[in-house]
C-alpha cells in the first residue's frame, strides 16, 4: 500500500525518477516501492478508471500505450507490474457488478495496487465450493508479479462444484491475501528481478460470492484476452528505447560516433523501433475501433498478435545490435544496458509465441483474398 501524503508529482518527474532508482532495486527479492508511490503522486495509478483521462470508454488506448511504454523505458519490471494493475482494472470494468466496481474503483484510488495472476503449474489453482456462497481455494499460481506488494490480485481458479465449471475469476482482499504463503525463492531470473514474481499458495483460502470477478471462462473472452498483448508489447518496445538510449550514451562517451559501421546499426536500432511506433499507433486505432465490432474480433486478435511479433523481433534486433555496437565493455555493471538487457531479455518471454505467429497466417489464409485485410470501414 502507499503512503497516504497527497502529495502531486508530474508525470515526467515520475519517470524521471523510476529511471534514476532502477539499478537500486535490481536485486533478487526487490520491489519498487517508491517507484509506485511516484506513479500515485503522479495519479497515474487511476488513470485508467471510468471518467479518468484514459478510462476505456474514452477509447484511449493509443495514449495508454505511449504511457505503458514511457513506464517501461524507464524500468521494465515497473513496467510489467503496472501493466497488471492495468489489465485487473479492465477486467473490473468488464466483468464486475456494479457494487463490486464501487468498492474496488475505490481501492484503486485509494492506495491499492491490483495485479492479474493467471499462470500456474501442475499445482495451479482450484475454487472448492463450500456451498452457502463460501468458497476454499487451493493450489499455487507461479509468476506472481509484485507478489507480498500487490492487495488486490485477479487470479484465476478451476471450479471444484456441482454447479459450476470452468476458469473462474476471483479478486482477492488484503485481509484473506495474509494467509497466503509467498516463495521466494521461486524467482531467481536473468533479469526483471524488482517485478517480485514469485510463487504464491493460496491453499486454505476462503472467499466469498462477493470476491467472484465475472462469470467462469471471462478471463478467456476475446478481444480482451489476447487483445491485451498490445500492452505488454508497448512495455517491451520501451525497453527497447532504453537499449538504444545506453548504446548511443556509450558511443558517444566513447567518441565512436564517426564510424559508418556504428552509424549503420544505430540508424538500424531507429527505425526499427519507430516501427515498433507505428504499430503501437495502429494497433491502439484499431482496437479502438474494432472493440465495438463483434464480427471484427478475429480481424483485432490477428493485428493484435502481429504487433506483438513484430515487437518481439524489434527487440530482439536492438538487443543484438547493441551488444556489438557496444562491446564488451558496455555489458557490465554499472552499465545501464548490461540491465535493460536483462530486463528486456526476460521480459521478451510472453505465453504461447509460436501459437500467437500460426494465428496470424490462419486467419490470413482463411480470408477470401489478401484485399483489404486491415482495412478500417469509415
Ligand atoms: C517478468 C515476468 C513477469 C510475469 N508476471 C506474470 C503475472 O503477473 N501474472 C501472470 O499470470 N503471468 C506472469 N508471467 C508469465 C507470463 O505471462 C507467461 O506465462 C510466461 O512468461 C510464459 O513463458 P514461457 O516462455 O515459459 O512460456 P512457454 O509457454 O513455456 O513457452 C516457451 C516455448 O514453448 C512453446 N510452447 C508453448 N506451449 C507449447 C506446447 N504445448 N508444446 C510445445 N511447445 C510449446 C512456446 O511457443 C515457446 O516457444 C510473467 C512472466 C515474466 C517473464
């Protein structure tokens, strides 16, 4: 939770911030704390809520993007946790009745950090139901970001019942969340570190129809289950602009900036990533436009997979281009590329990659013709 001063902060002042103190929490077991409290005293941590600048209804999302990936330029793991905060209080909006949104709109503006746990093992999650509207809760979820920081996560359960079947999502209070056992040790990644990703056991916990986000199977309801790939997208792309931030810093301290080989790859390293711009633009027009559409859902998943792909590839080029514009040199600590390149590396690894590239050729080769394929009807 955050302090309750009422302090304000510009936005700028925010991120300028979150990238001053990022190599100070790259440490196994870190959370950006005071990051968080920055981006409350920027409000960007209710930005998202009905009637805020970037709520959903104002069909925003372009702007929600440029955000996520300025938060993300100045630390990834920042990023990847307010990206969850994000998405949950979508899913709010999507899924909750109207009392449950009072109270958790609510939470949000006051203080709370939401998450999305959605990811598991073999001992992933399961809702016993207890009968009476009392529910236990048993089982793990893994990847847990902001795990011990986060009091209001999302996380998702298999239906033990004789009434109910299925993936069903839940939102956790703070007072229940205690109970829940936190492994640490579970996250000892090559980068994203401060994200705080750890295994958590919610074995024993008991909710309530009250704590029921949306019926079973919303979390799965398209768009806005693979449509939301275009957020993490927009925080990897910040990554990104980090990479080629340090690598022009370190090419010009070093005065290597009239070699045409350092210039080729730098001028690689821009336009790659202001493609990375222009679909992040795209992409939010589009689903801007094609949410309303239900007979465009396929066409959205399918421009919503590409700009992740292609995302993914951008940074994954920069990357390389960095490492040999740089050298060795520019890969140790207290480089900051030697970190954003561990960051981004991590945080590159995204659910079901290889499924996500096979979706876009199916829904191409399903098409009559290639006309018109992302055409946007006035
Ligand atoms: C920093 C970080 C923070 C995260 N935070 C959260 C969080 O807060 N909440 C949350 O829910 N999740 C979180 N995750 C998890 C994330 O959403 C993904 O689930 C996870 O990163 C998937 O990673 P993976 O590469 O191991 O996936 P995998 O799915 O194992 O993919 C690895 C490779 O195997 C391929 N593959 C996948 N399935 C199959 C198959 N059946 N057969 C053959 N090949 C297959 C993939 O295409 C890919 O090439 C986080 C992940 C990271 C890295």
């Amino acid at each position: 939770m955050f302090s309750t001063a009422q302090q304000t902060l510009s936005p700028a002042k925010a991120l300028h911030f979150i990238t001053q103190n990022a190599a100070q929490v790259d440490y196994d077991g870190a959370f950006p704390t005071a990051e968080f409290e920055r981006l409350r005293q920027a409000k960007l941590m209710s930005i998202t809520l009905p009637h805020q600048p970037l709520a959903s209804s104002k069909a925003q999302t372009s702007r929600l993007l440029q955000l996520l990936k300025a938060i993300g330029k100045a630390s990834l793991p920042v990023g990847r946790v307010y990206e969850g905060h994000v998405n949950a209080l979508l899913l709010i909006e999507l899924y909750a009745t109207t009392q449950q949104q009072q109270q958790w709109f609510n939470d949000a503006a006051n203080q709370h950090l939401f998450g999305v746990w959605n990811t598991q093992a073999q001992d992933g999650v399961r809702l016993h139901d207890l009968g009476n509207g009392r529910y236990r809760l048993e089982g793990c979820k893994t990847f847990c970001s902001g795990a011990g920081h986060v009091n209001r996560p999302v996380i998702t359960a298999d239906w033990v019942s004789p009434q109910h079947k299925g993936w069903q999502m839940c939102v956790l209070p703070l007072e229940r969340l205690a109970q829940a056992t936190i492994d640490r040790d579970f996250w000892k990644p090559l980068g994203m570190r401060a994200s705080a990703s750890f295994k958590v056991d919610f074995t024993g916990l008991e909710i309530t129809d009250d704590e029921l986000l949306g019926p079973p199977d919303a979390y799965y309801r398209q768009p806005y289950f693979s449509g939301g790939a275009i957020r993490f997208a927009a925080v990897q792309l910040g990554g990104a602009e980090a990479v080629l931030e340090a690598t022009h810093q370190i090419l010009r301290e070093t005065k290597r900036i009239e070699d045409p080989f350092q210039r080729a790859r730098v001028a690689e390293m821009t336009y790659l990533i202001e493609s990375g711009n222009l679909w992040l633009k795209q992409a939010g027009k589009k689903n801007d436009k094609w949410a309303q559409q239900p007979q465009n859902t396929d066409k959205l998943l399918a421009y919503a997979n590409m700009t992740r792909t292609v995302i993914e590839d951008v940074c994954l080029r920069c990357m390389q281009l960095a490492e040999r514009s740089v050298g060795s040199r520019g890969l140790i600590r207290p480089q900051a590329l030697e970190r954003v390149h561990r960051d981004l590396t991590t945080y590159l690894r995204q659910p079901a990659p290889d499924a996500t590239l096979i979706a876009i050729g199916e829904y191409v080769l399903n098409q009559e013709t290639t006309q018109k394929l992302w055409h946007v009807a006035k």
